[in-house]
C-alpha cells in the first residue's frame, strides 16, 4: 500500500471498500425500510385470501338465485363449517333424501367458516346450515363469520330479498329480535 506526503496509508485504485459506518448505515435503514413495508405485505397476503373467500360467497349466493329463479324451484345454499365449503342445492322432494349439491367451492386454503346464522334457526358454530332461496329469487336474511389466518375475523351480512352483502372486515355482532 502506498502512503502519502503525510505518511498516512492511501487508498489504491484495486481496494476501494465500504467503512464499518457506511455499513452500519445501510443496515440501519434497511432494517427501517423492512419494519415498515413488512407488516403492511404480510397484513396485505391474509386479507387476499379474505377477499377471495368473500368473492366466493357472493357468487355461490349469486348463483343460487338465479338457479331458483331460472328452474321456478327452491334452492338451498349450505354453508358447511367444519369442511369450509359452501354449496347449492335444490329443496329435496321428500324430507330423507340426500341433496346432490351443485356449484359446490372449498372456501381458500387458511380461511374458515367460524360460524353462521339467521333471524330463523339458532346459530351455528358446527355442522352446517342452510340458507333458503325461493322460486321468486328472495334469498333468506344472515350472517356469515369467515376466520382467516392471524384471527381476522370478516362478518358478511346477507341482505333478504337481493342476497347482496354487506361486508365488515372485522367481527360485529348482528342481532335479531
């Protein structure tokens, strides 16, 4: 290494480096920059798979309607919560037949069915329920709990007669009386 008029070691053209300081800076703010944006992509990443669970409610919701509608038959949307699934059905002839469910979905992976009601049955926490849709296209009034991972909870109110949503990214108690 060469030294300089003051005897103090000069740098040459081949050993440019970083100081230990310049080092600690940017680290410094890469740690703020990763503490920052972080939680806001992981917050981001849960909430998708919400947003997809309640796209897919409101389509199975959507479909039955029509289906009733179209068919000038009654239709049953069954939520089952201990699969995560949800499904269509048509009212069954006679009251021992098994439903062949049609349009059937697995809610995303991560996401569940914490529990679902109505003004007409007690809620449910377990099983399944199921939600009436006449031949008119008046879909029977709910509520809908989805847990997502981290325990977000979303509460999907299904408005009567449209089965339209009303959509709250956290949990509300919805009583009916």
């Amino acid at each position: 290494m060469r030294t300089s008029e003051t005897g103090k070691p000069r740098r040459t053209a081949g050993t440019r480096a970083f100081t230990l300081l310049e080092l600690i800076i940017v680290i410094a703010l890469l740690g703020i920059v990763v503490g920052y944006i972080g939680p806001r992509l992981y917050t981001g990443i849960s909430s998708s798979s919400m947003d997809k669970a309640t796209r897919e409610v409101l389509t199975v919701l959507q479909y039955a309607r029509s289906t009733a509608v179209t068919r000038h038959k009654p239709y049953y949307v069954r939520f089952d919560i201990d699969n995560a699934r949800i499904g269509v059905f048509p009212k069954p002839e006679s009251s021992g037949e098994t439903p062949d469910m049609l349009n059937e979905k697995a809610l995303p992976r991560g996401v569940k069915l914490k529990g679902v009601k109505s003004p007409y049955q007690s809620e449910k926490l377990q099983g399944h329920m199921d939600i009436l849709v006449t031949p008119e296209g008046v879909i029977e009034q709910g509520v809908i709990y989805l847990e997502g991972e981290f325990g977000k909870i979303y509460t999907l109110v299904v408005k009567p007669f449209s089965g339209m949503l009303t959509i709250h990214d956290h949990y509300v108690e919805i009583g009916y009386g």
